[in-house]
C-alpha cells in the first residue's frame, strides 16, 4: 500500500509524535507477518500460554452501514485469517449507530469484556466517557489497542500498548493547507458527529492550516443524527452556503458524507474548493476530473490490519512492535497522485 505525500510533524508541534517513530505500512507489513509466524522464534509471554482455540480478539468499530469502516473491517478480516488458521477467534462488534457515540462504545467494551476475551482493539473517540471502560479492561490484564481515534499520549497514559492511526489534528491541518495553496479563504469544516475528539481535531487542525495563509475556517456542527441522512447533510450544507457566500472552501470530516456535500454544492452553483476525509470511487473520480480538490486519507485497511496482528502476535507470541504509535497517515491524495490509490479503492483496501 503507497502512502503518497506522508504528512510528518516538524518543530515543536503535536510533540507526541517522533519522526523517528513513523514507520511505513509497507515495512510495518512485513514486520507483522513475519512475527505471525511461528519460525521466527517468538517467546510466548505470560499472555501467551492459553492454546490458540482459546483465544478471543476483539475488534470494536463504526456502524456496518459506514463506508469507512467497511474498508477497516477489510483489514480486520484479512488479517483475522492469520489467527483463524491457527484456531483463535476474531470478533467484530459494530455500534448500531452514532447517535450516543461515547456511552455506547463504552457499553460494548464492557460487553467485550464478559465475553474473556484475550485482547481488545477499540477508537477512543470519546475518552471522557470510553476510558473508565478501557481501563477496566486493562485492570482486568487484558491487553488494549487504540486504533483510529486517539493519540499515543491517551493510548500510553491509559495502560494501553500502542495506537494505530493517523494525528487527527494533522490530518486536519494539511487539508487546511492545501485549501491554503489553492487560493481558498473561508472554509466550512463540516462534523456530522460533534463530540467525536477525532473528528474536532481535524476541523481545529484545517483552522490552524488554512490560517498559515491568512485564511479562515468555521465548524459546522450537525446533530449526530444526520450522520448517514445524504439529505439532511445536502440541505445544512447547501443553506450554510447559501447565507454565507463568502465560504470558498468545503470539507467533510467524514466520507460517508461526501456525496451529499458535492450535491449541496452542485445545487447551491458554488465554485467552492472541495477536500474530503476518506474516499470513494466516486472522489477519485471527481480529483481525476478537476471537481474535487483531494481527500485526506489514513488508510482505514491498514488501522484494522495492523491492529488485528499486532493483538495476534502479542497473544500468540509474545511479541510487540517497538514502533509507538504506528501511524497510517495522513496522506494527501490530489490529482498528481490518485492514479497510484485507484487500483486499492477498486479492491476495497483504499
């Protein structure tokens, strides 16, 4: 899997994450097939002694009508077949919905947890409400990895052993610049899930990066029940444009939303640039086509890869990547480079 135009931090910004700690997918692929294998000599640890017909890897994510966790539950079911050949379970439990986001994640990571389970991957997307939950969990001395929503500094303080996924906040900001770049002023950060930390954190970070060139960006927070509703998305937005002409810049923090803003933006004649977070077909189509700006990607087949194996080879073998927090992005994807993304989303892995 290609990460084109890896955003990395510099200075003394978002000081939790190290260049020395990044490490590619490509790289940190082989590593986790290579420890998955029994001839590399892992030791098992004391989380390892059960036999594999034992072992329960639970994996909470997003509702199963969401785009972009279809393709995290792709990386979840490929990686599953590792421990699956050795006799071991991979549970997946999905949130029916994201209208009471933080109090129904954290019932399913008690619901895990009644079901013994051997390790738990779970987003932290709401940590004043998850993370009395989570650290029950690791109380109880099972092993927690945060993936897709959280930060290694919330991961580390929790007891947790890693997280895997992209700075949200930075993902944020290289959209902003882009707009930044691309002649944009007044941007609309657009959250159909207000409450969600990683879904703010991108909307801060588009604030702080399209201000580097003297530009602006404003939240527009939609009720959560929105989330998924193509026309109640379509109409705040086209209405958000309409009473603010001056918005010349368009994001969705969320991909499952992006086909309802390019409509809100078709129907409202705005020649607004146009940046979604996750992809589709139809966004690369677009980028190819000069209608959309980009998409931010994190690559959500490798959160629910890495974060499968990294629980297997714990379990299993003892092992543990030294590489915290094993980032996925971000990655900027524009027209100079979607060519080399559209074979991986047509294979549901992008």
């Amino acid at each position: 899997m290609i990460l084109s135009k890896l955003i990395t931090p510099t200075g003394t910004t978002r000081k939790r994450l190290r260049a020395a700690l990044l490490i590619t997918p490509a790289l940190a692929a082989v590593a986790v097939l290579s420890a998955c294998s029994p001839q590399n000599g892992g030791s098992t640890s004391s989380t390892g002694d059960a036999s594999a017909s034992n072992v329960n890897l639970v994996v909470i994510g997003g509702a199963s009508d969401d785009v972009f966790f279809s393709t995290v539950k792709r990386g979840i079911d490929d990686a599953a077949k590792v421990p699956e050949a050795s006799g071991a379970k991979v549970t997946y439990l999905a949130l029916k919905n994201y209208d009471n986001l933080g109090p129904d994640v954290a019932q399913l990571i008690t619901n895990a947890l009644g079901m013994k389970p051997s390790a738990i991957a779970v987003p932290d997307w709401v940590p004043t409400a998850e993370d009395p939950a989570i650290q029950s969990v690791i109380a109880a001395g099972i092993p927690v990895v945060i993936y897709n929503a959280g930060t290694w500094d919330q991961a580390s303080k929790l007891g947790a052993m890693t997280y895997i996924g992209t700075d949200e906040y930075l993902a944020g900001k290289a959209a902003g610049e882009a707009l930044g770049k691309a002649g944009s002023k007044n941007a609309s950060c657009v959250n159909t899930v207000p409450g969600s930390t990683n879904l703010e954190d991108r909307c801060s970070g588009v604030k702080d990066g399209i201000a580097e060139t003297g530009g602006t960006s404003s939240e527009l927070a939609l009720p959560a029940t929105s989330f998924g509703n193509a026309t109640a998305v379509t109409q705040a937005i086209k209405s958000n444009l309409q009473q603010n002409t001056s918005i010349d810049a368009v994001i969705t923090v969320g991909g499952s939303d992006s086909e309802a803003a390019f409509a809100a933006l078709t129907q409202a004649n705005s020649t607004a640039k146009f940046i979604t977070f996750g992809n589709s077909t139809t966004v690369d189509a677009r980028i190819q086509a000069g209608t959309q700006l980009a998409f931010i990607d994190q690559q959500p087949y490798a959160q629910g890869f890495y974060s499968v194996s990294a629980m297997w080879q714990y379990v299993a073998y003892g092992l543990e990547l030294p590489t915290k927090p094993i980032l996925t992005g971000p990655a900027v994807i524009t027209k100079d480079n979607v060519a080399a993304v559209i074979a991986g989303s047509a294979a549901g892995v992008r």
